[in-house]
C-alpha cells in the first residue's frame, strides 16, 4: 500500500475527503516536514499505544570492507530513525 492508496482507505473510514486525508498522512509521514521526522529529530520518539515506537538509534564508528575491491574502509558513526512494532501489531501480523 502506497501513500494515496492509505489516503483512499482514511478516507472511506473517516469523514475526510481524499484529498484531506492526503493532507494529514502528508503532516504525518513526510521525511522533511512531517512531525514524526521533526520529533526524530530533535532526540525525541514517538510512541502510538498499540502499534509501535519511532526511535533514534546510534550506531557506533567501525571498520568496514569494500566488497568490489576488498579494501578496508573507515565507516562514520550515525544516528538512524528505527521502529519498533508494539504486541498488539506483533500479534496481529504474527
């Protein structure tokens, strides 16, 4: 499922038009302006009850290979978005 495919279903489920609930998915999941990606951002996670987490995760410097020439490389440290499902989705989907 896409993003509009889910704008669709919101949509049929709520009592937005499709193009509202575009809006919404769009304040929601957009990787720029969305509220998850600011509230990642600034260090903080968003936890919805029942579903799941979205956290920042640091993954430490290391060594890494080149695999086309076998050279050894330096890989930086980083942050990364990571989600984690709550039981109930587990349980679901499980």
């Amino acid at each position: 499922m896409n993003k509009s495919e889910m704008a669709k279903k919101l949509a049929q489920r709520s009592d937005l038009t499709q193009a509202q609930s575009a809006e919404v998915l769009e304040n929601i999941f957009n990787p720029v302006t969305g509220i998850i990606a600011d509230e990642l951002d600034g260090g903080g996670r968003v936890a919805i009850g029942g579903f799941g987490s979205f956290e920042v995760r640091h993954r430490g410097a290391r060594t890494g290979r080149n695999p086309r020439t076998g050279e050894t490389i330096s890989v930086p440290a980083r942050n990364y978005p990571a989600f984690k499902p709550a039981s109930g989705l587990k349980d679901r989907v499980g």
